[in-house]
C-alpha cells in the first residue's frame, strides 16, 4: 500500500497572490497554456500574470487549448515555448489546459518526442519541465493528477499518455467559479464525483486511498441540492466545489478512473459529448453492476451522497446531465471496444463479463 502525491497544493481564496513566491521559484520563463476566454474573464490569467509581472519572470500566453487538447495543438504550443525559451509551464482552466500544460512540459523537455507518438509507451521514464496548475473549473482533478489525456485525431484516439506528469504546484481557489455557467459547474462536478465513485469502485482501493474520495463523497452530498436547484450556485460553495474536485483528482491519482471514463471517451470523440456528462451517463449502471461484487462499498458511497438506492442515484444524475441517445450501431460499436479494453476492464472491483458491458451501454445510452 502506497500514498504518493508530490504536488505542493494550496486551496484557498486569493492563493495565487498568498503563494507568489512559491510560483515564482519555479522557473525564470513561462509559457501559460490557457483556453480561448475562460481564464481571461474569471480573473485567474491577471492573477498569474500579475504575480510574473511583480517577480520580473517573462512570459508568455498560449491560449489556443480546445476541449480535448489534440497533439497538431501540442505541436503548435512545445514549438512556441521552445522558441520562447521557456523552462516552465503553467496550466490555467479546465482538464484541456491542465492536462495540455502536462504535455507541452514533456516536450520541451524532450524535443525529440513527436507530439503523435505521446500515446506510445516509452522505453523509459521521461523527464518533464516543472508544471503549475491554477484550475478554474471544479471536476477535472488534473491539478493533482499525474495523468493527462490527450487526443490523436489522425488515428481516433482520445486517451492517457503513459507518462507521469504531476505539476510541482497547484493554487486552487474557488472564485474562478464565479463567471462560469451553471451547467459548466454541474458537469465538471459530475466529473468530480465520477472521479471519485470510480475510485472506490476499483481494483486499487485501499485504506489509504479511500481517505479521499469518502470525505470527497460527503463534501460533494452537501453541494447536492444547490447542484439540482434552478439559478445559480451560492457563491460560498465554489470553495467547497473546488476542493472536493481537487480531492476527487487526490482520489485517482492512486487508483485511475474504470470503466464510466473508459466508456465517456468514445462518446467525446465520435459524439462530442463534453467530458463531464459522457462520464456521467454511465455512472450508475457502472454503480449497479458493482453492487455485485461489492455491496458494502456501493451502499456507502449512496449513503455518503445522502442517496437511498441506485434508483435515486440515477434519478440525481438525470436531473443534472439528462439523458443522451446514439445509434444502435455505434452503442454496438463502443461496446464492442470495451470488451477489449483490459487496462479498465481490468479495475473493476470483480469479474465483470461481457454481458454486464452490455448491461451498462444499454442502461446508460438510450437509442434514437
Ligand atoms: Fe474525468
């Protein structure tokens, strides 16, 4: 039984400011990996840059980080920062310009890596520049992650690079929260608490790395309602939001996702259902096949929710993400896919049979 987790992580308001020094010790040069406009309306790109600009370190912005980062954007972003000079990176957003800082911070520091050939194992560990995560959504987790998942649209393929990429530092702090849409916070808490039903719901759960998604399960029970209520969400719940996605993120950085994210990435990349809802829809029917195997943790994951069954589970996730519906040929398709995909199938706390695959697509996706 192992705990691993090197990030330093503060969460707090105001803790790009209170934790200058620290980011400023990272490195002498920054690129900063951002989306289109998210981080320069929720203030957080004017946190960074105000503290870079105080400590005299250049920079500079790359904000050209889609939804599902692919590698032609990784390719377009390693050759900026190679160019800039830069020796660190910083990520600001959601998953996509986290887990793309992780990359671009791989390639700069192994510039003879073809961003296309990021999927494939490498003969041995690579080096990464030092990475600073700021995020400004609450599900993605990356900022505590040694993961990233990255898209090769060339060969269809949404997925983890086997590399271990933890930042060196993330700032986490729940007003970033304030301008984003409400559907933007329900599905990336969604994402959040998938994080952290897959986490108990798995093969690697042990009485250290349960710590976090149970305490993460109670704190995410008490956003519930606010989650299902219509209007916004109370802003003194962005911290708590936060926190509970960055201890979701604590939560798989031990044991990775199973089959719910599995299943979620053909669903992005042949449908493109955003990240937090593809992962969502198979939540409870993955919780119900599991009720097989492991009774007593399915029982108290509901009960930490404030849920009575399975049926209010599905309910809940219903009334925040709704329902979604494809073909019968392509439900067919990623099913099929599934079955051979061992490096999940393999987490499933039980023996999970080709039938039950089925079981889960049919519950979770409903046909046109
Ligand atoms: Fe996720």
């Amino acid at each position: 039984m192992r705990f691993f987790v090197p990030t330093d992580i503060y969460v707090e308001k105001n803790c790009v400011k209170n934790h200058a020094q620290n980011m400023l010790s990272v490195g002498t040069r920054a690129l900063i990996m951002t989306g289109k406009y998210s981080a320069a309306t929720n203030g957080s790109l004017d946190d960074v840059t105000d503290v870079l600009n105080t400590g005299r370190v250049p920079f500079l912005v790359f904000n050209e980080v889609e939804e599902n980062p692919s590698t032609d954007t990784l390719r377009k972003a390693a050759r900026s920062a190679m160019d800039f000079k830069a020796d660190f990176v910083i990520g600001i957003g959601g998953g996509s310009a986290i887990d793309a800082a992780k990359a671009v911070a791989l390639l700069l520091a192994n510039p003879y890596v073809d961003p296309d050939d990021l999927h494939k194992a490498p003969n041995r560990p690579l080096e990464h520049a030092p990475i600073i995560a700021v995020p400004t959504t609450c599900g993605t987790g990356s900022e505590a992650t040694p993961v990233a998942i990255i898209t090769n649209h060339k060969i269809h393929l949404k997925k983890s690079i086997p590399h271990i990429i933890f930042p060196v530092l993330a700032l986490v702090d729940g007003k970033y929260l304030a301008t984003a849409k409400k559907q933007l916070i329900v599905n990336t808490a969604v994402d959040a608490l998938s994080h952290m039903v897959e986490s108990i719901l798995n093969v690697k759960s042990n009485t250290f790395n349960r710590m976090f998604p149970e305490y993460g399960l109670k704190l995410w029970g008490e956003c519930k309602d606010a989650l299902l209520a219509n209007g916004n969400v109370d802003a003194s719940l962005y911290e708590k939001l936060m926190l509970t996605s960055t201890i979701a993120g604590m939560s798989i950085a031990h044991t990775s996702t199973t089959l719910p994210h599995g299943m979620s990435y053909d669903l992005t990349l042949h449908a493109g259902v955003p990240h937090g809802p593809a992962v969502g829809y198979f939540l409870a029917a993955y919780t119900e096949i599991c009720a097989k195997f492991v009774p007593d943790d399915v029982k108290k994951i509901l009960s930490l929710l404030g849920l009575k069954d399975i049926g209010e589970f599905t309910t809940m996730l219903q009334n925040l993400i709704g329902t979604y519906s494809v073909t019968r040929e392509m439900r067919d398709q990623f099913a099929a896919a599934m079955k051979e995909n061992r490096s999940k199938l393999d987490l499933v706390p039980g023996k999970i049979t080709p039938e039950d695959v089925d079981s889960i697509y049919e519950k979770s996706l409903t046909l046109v």
